[in-house]
C-alpha cells in the first residue's frame, strides 16, 4: 500500500530542497504519494531490466522521494498521456521511493553510479549492453520541477532514440574517476544515515547541516560529468588523461576527524 504524504510535508520540502515556485507548493499540498518503498528493491530492479530486455526496450529507474517536490513534479509528468505513450513504446519503468534516504544506494549502484546524488535521480539503463545511456546527465533531474512537459518528452524520446548508440557508450569510466567518485559517494552516504533521520523527524539543525551536503550534491554531479568529456576527449587525442581534481569542503561532522 502507498504511503500517503501530508500537506506540512510539501512545505518542508520546500524549506528542504531550494526555493521553488508556487506550483510546486500546490503539488506538494496534494494527497499524492507516487513513490513506493520495496522490500527488495534489487529484486524490482532486475525484473525491470530483464522485461526491458525481453521486450527490446530500455530500463527506466526513477529514484524519488514523496516529500521532494521535484520527485513528484517529474512524477505527475511521467503519468502524462503524451509521456505514457513514449516510455510504454521505449521503456520499461520502475518508480521506485528511498525514503529519508534509506534505500536506492545498491539499486544507483548496479546500475552504473556510486550513489545518487539527488532526487529524483532518473536512471535509463540498456540491458543487453548493459550500459547507463544517460550516465552524463542524469542529474539533471534535480530541478525536475522547473523543467517543461516539452523538455520532459524530447529528453526521453533523444534518449531512447541515441540508444542506437552515441560513443558514450562504448567508453567506460576512467579507474581515477570510479576511486574518486567512490570516495565522495563515501562522504554522501555517510551523509544521508546522519541527515535522512533528521529530515523524518524535522529537526532544528537540519537546515545548518545540509548546506554542505547540498553543495556537495550540486558540484559532484557537475565535476563528474566534466571530468567524464575530459577523460573521452583526452582518449579521442591519445593523450593521457590527467585532470585538475575538485577539492571539496568537509562537513561539519567531519572537521573534527
């Protein structure tokens, strides 16, 4: 059965996430929870992946949360008719809820990220390459709540159609991009077991705590994407691949290490 969000929850998440306009608040403010929490969500995964694979589509996994105003913008964009009939033609789709940041770390992780840096994280995986076809941009999903239907429907109808195949999926990650973005995938989990409970119980200090965390979100996703087209230009010219690494502030917890 579906959890049911309460009004309050849409204007925490507000306060939460980033300001975001009035239609936002009103979506917020509906009894509408589309994101469901499974037992085993590897499990959900693979059953997607192998009916993508069967039926010659691709996997589309949506990692949101019902208190995330943008989570459940892209949400009510996906249920869209124009929309419907293009993931019922390209994918097969798995909408799937990680909480306060409990669940999806393993699920980002088969898939082809360390962990996700925000939500909704949108995944486009095909399964017989097995290859994360939108690895460049899937974070941009982030700000779901400001882009348009229109954007909306061409970036799913692009991907789908690019799945006949761009280079980017022939080209794997570079063994210092994996170390470094497992060692910040490190730091964010970390993060979210100390501000996921924080978020659930609306405490005091959550606002002063997840600045940090929140930047480290943006940029991460960022850089990663940056270091990617350096790593794949570098390799188009045969030179080696030697990029200026981010360097990151540490989080409040973390100054004491």
């Amino acid at each position: 059965m579906l959890s049911r969000s309460r009004t309050w929850w849409g204007l925490l998440a507000v306060a939460f996430v980033a300001l975001a306009p009035a239609t936002a608040l009103a979506e917020e403010a509906e009894d509408y929870a589309p994101y469901v929490r499974f037992d085993d969500p590897l499990r959900e995964m693979q059953a997607t992946i192998k009916r993508a694979k069967k039926y010659d589509k691709l996997a589309l996994v949506v990692l949101g949360a019902n208190w995330c105003h943008d989570s459940k913008a892209l949400a009510k964009r996906l249920e869209a008719d124009a929309l419907r009939s293009v993931l019922g033609e390209h994918y097969e789709t798995l909408v799937m809820g990680v909480g306060y940041y409990e669940q999806g770390f393993d699920v980002a992780q088969r898939l082809g990220v360390e962990v996700y840096t925000h939500t909704p994280t949108v995944l486009i995986y095909e399964p017989k390459s097995e290859t994360l076809v939108n690895l460049d941009d899937h974070h941009i999903w982030r700000d779901a709540a400001l882009l348009s239907d229109e954007e909306t429907l061409i970036y799913f109808q692009e991907k789908a159609d690019a799945a006949k195949w761009s280079v980017a999926l022939t080209l794997a990650d570079d063994e210092q991009i994996k170390a470094f973005e497992r060692q910040q995938a490190e730091r964010l989990r970390k993060a979210y077991s100390i501000l996921g409970p924080k978020l659930e119980a609306r405490s005091d200090d959550l606002d002063e705590l997840w600045g940090p965390v929140r930047d480290l979100r943006y940029s991460l996703a960022d850089d990663l994407k940056r270091l990617r087209e350096e790593q794949r230009e570098a390799k188009a010219k045969g030179e080696p691949f030697d990029p200026e690494w981010p360097a990151y502030e540490p989080f409040p917890w973390e100054a004491d290490d």
